[in-house]
C-alpha cells in the first residue's frame, strides 16, 4: 500500500526504495487504467526519466495499467514536457 503523503497536487513524489514498492505501483497503475477506462479513455501514454529508479516504477505502473484493458502507448526514456504533449496528440 501507498503511504496517502506522497501524493502531491499534480505528482507522486517519495523515496523510490523505501516508499514506491513495486506491488504499491502496481496497485497505482490498476487504480488510474479502471479511473480511464471508466470515463471512457481507451489508450493511455506513459513515459519514464534517466532515474535510476525508473525502470522497476515503469515495469510496474505498466503491469497495473495493462491488467485493466487499457492500451499503453509507451515512450520509453523521454523529458516530460514530450510525455505531457502526448496528451494532446
């Protein structure tokens, strides 16, 4: 489970190993594609940054939002203001 402070106005923000465990991320991920698909989103995108941590965070925001049925347009390594863009696109 999630701690309920890491959630910020417009992020997520936590220590990756000690605060965002996979299996919470996962959970995350189920939670936001079910949100999606319920006001009738069908794709998503998702992206990562050069973090270290990043991998193992994607891997399992993935596992979550794929278990849902969503389809997930992944960009891989991008700077955030190309994930952000992709909304629009």
């Amino acid at each position: 489970m999630l701690k309920p402070t890491i959630f910020r106005e417009y992020d997520i923000r936590g220590l990756a190993e000690t605060e965002l465990l996979s299996a919470g991320i996962v959970d995350l991920g189920k939670a936001a594609g079910t949100f999606l698909i319920r006001r009738g989103a069908s794709t998503c995108t998702l992206g990562c940054d050069c973090r270290l941590s990043s991998p193992r965070l994607h891997d399992a925001l993935l596992e979550g939002l794929l278990s849902t049925g969503l389809r997930v347009a992944d960009l891989g390594t991008v700077p955030t203001p190309l994930l952000y863009y992709s909304v629009f696109i």
